[in-house]
C-alpha cells in the first residue's frame, strides 16, 4: 500500500539491516555489523548489496540504505518486524508505524506460512517483537498505532491516518496496490481467525502464553489462559517438529535439508553454511 504512494519510497522488509548489527564501543560509530551474518542473510543476498571494505557499523547501514533507496524522492520508509530497541538506538528521531495484529491470528498464520509447525510456537516472533517494542519506549508523538483489523475494514480511513502521519496526502491508488502485485486485495476474514478455526484448548494454551502482552496490546482474552507443564511442553517441542518437517521437505528438498542437519550436528562450519545459504536462495526463488 505504500509503494503504491508515489510521495513514498518503500523498498520493502529489511530485517537483515538490524539483525545483523549490536552496540561495539570500538568502532567509531559505536555499532559493528557481524559481516558473515550479513553475507548469509537471505533477502541481503537477495537485494544484491556489496559489503565495501573498510565500511562498518552505522557507515555501512547508510550506505545499504542509499542502495536500497537508491536516490528515490519523497518520504522514506522501510519494513522492520523486529528490533525496535536497535532502531530507537540508532534512528531516535524516527516516526515509527507501530502495526498490530492479534497474536492469535498470528500464531496461527506462522503455521500457514510453514514456519512453525503448531501456533503454539508462533507466538514466539511476536512476543520477541513487542517485548523489544517496549525496551525502545518511542515517544508516543513519534508514533501511530496501526491496528490489522481496523486496517482491513476501514482501509481508506486508516490510510487517511497513515498519510497524515507521514506528512503526505492520500492518493487513491494506495487502494489498488493489489492489482500489479501478488497481494490479494484486503479481506476482513482474516481478522479473527482464531474465533473460528482455533479449539478452547489451543486458544488457551496462546493466550498462557502471551500473558500480559495480550491484554496490554488491546486484544481481550477469552479465558485464564493454560501454561503447559514439563511433559505437556515437550509433547509440544515433538509436535511442532514433526508437523515442520513435510513443510521444510518441500520447501528445500530431502538432499539438502538432511546434508544441512548432517553439517551441523559433525561441526563441518564451512559446508554448513555453503548449505544454509542454498537453502536460503531456495526460499528466495520460492517467494519471488
């Protein structure tokens, strides 16, 4: 929706920008990128960036963020589903979109997405994520709270906001984003999934898990919660194994998925991670 704004510059989800950096007070700029991390990242390798030499810590961000942007007018923005705590670190003065979905129907997307193998495990991104959203602590006039399910029945209206928060007027073909994408159009049914296709046990189980986070992102829980004890937890750990492991054959074929286990449990580093990176650009030619 905002690359469909012309006043936008949008490159897209660029997690590998703050995964891959931490604090070093030796470097000059005091943040250090862990270079190897950076070259095996899968959507890095993607984007088709060079790493210069002699370039690092926040040198090297702006220099992946002027390819990225690549000279583009108007307000720009980037994607980021973690790290909120880095970025505050780094970018203080930065306007943050805070987007919100209800960790249930989250969790339950991570299992459609082949990540997880039950929803029980994913829940984990989006605690880790709303977790560092309150060690960052943004001023609230730095930020607007963007809600999924009000996005998707009131599309023009919350758009409207986000423009004004943006300092740039609505257009309406940020309303037709989906007809040169591969983005469906907006679908309210994908609000509140977990109503209709989660049983009381599971809904449980996500909402133990959530604790306060649940309650204190506006999302009501339905009952107490239940947090499973040490036989119920590794009956889970075995489920959500065996459920990931069709998804993961599929996605990177037998050879690869047994040698890359192969690699890591013998200590062979290197053809580790000759592997890992193929099974990254698998996942990249999957998703294009």
């Amino acid at each position: 929706m905002l690359n469909a704004h012309s006043g936008l510059s949008n490159p897209g989800e660029e997690d590998f920008l703050f995964d891959c950096i931490a604090p070093d007070p030796t470097h000059p700029t005091g943040w250090r990128y862990d270079r190897e991390a950076l070259r095996d990242h899968r959507v890095f390798a993607a984007r088709g960036l060079d790493l210069p030499d002699g370039v690092d810590g926040l040198d090297l961000l702006k220099h992946m963020l002027e390819r990225l942007m690549n000279n583009a007018a108007g307000v720009r923005c980037v994607n980021i589903h973690r790290h909120a705590d880095r970025i505050r670190a780094i970018f203080p003065q930065a306007r943050v979109i805070h987007m919100l979905r209800d960790p249930r129907d989250v969790a339950r997307s991570s299992v459609g997405m082949g990540w997880v193998g039950i929803s029980y495990f994913g829940l984990d991104h989006w605690i880790r994520t709303e977790d560092a959203w309150d060690r960052a602590a943004f001023p609230d006039d730095q930020v607007l709270e963007l809600r999924f399910e009000r996005l998707m029945h009131d599309l023009e209206g919350e758009l409207v906001r986000v423009c004004a928060f943006l300092g740039v007027p609505f257009v309406p073909e940020m309303l037709e984003y989906h007809r040169d994408t591969t983005y469906g159009p907006p679908d309210p049914r994908l609000t509140e999934q977990w109503k209709r296709r989660a049983d009381s046990h599971e809904v449980a189980l996500l909402e133990g898990k959530c604790g306060r986070l649940l309650a204190a992102r506006g999302y009501e829980p339905s009952g107490p919660g239940h947090r499973p004890g040490p036989l119920e937890r590794r009956r889970l750990k075995i489920e959500n194994r065996l459920r990931r492991w069709p998804n993961s054959l599929r996605r990177y074929g037998l050879p690869l998925l047994v040698g890359a286990k192969l690699a890591g449990w013998l200590g062979a580093s290197e053809m580790h991670r000759r592997l890992r990176r193929q099974m990254s650009e698998r996942i990249t030619q999957q998703v294009r």
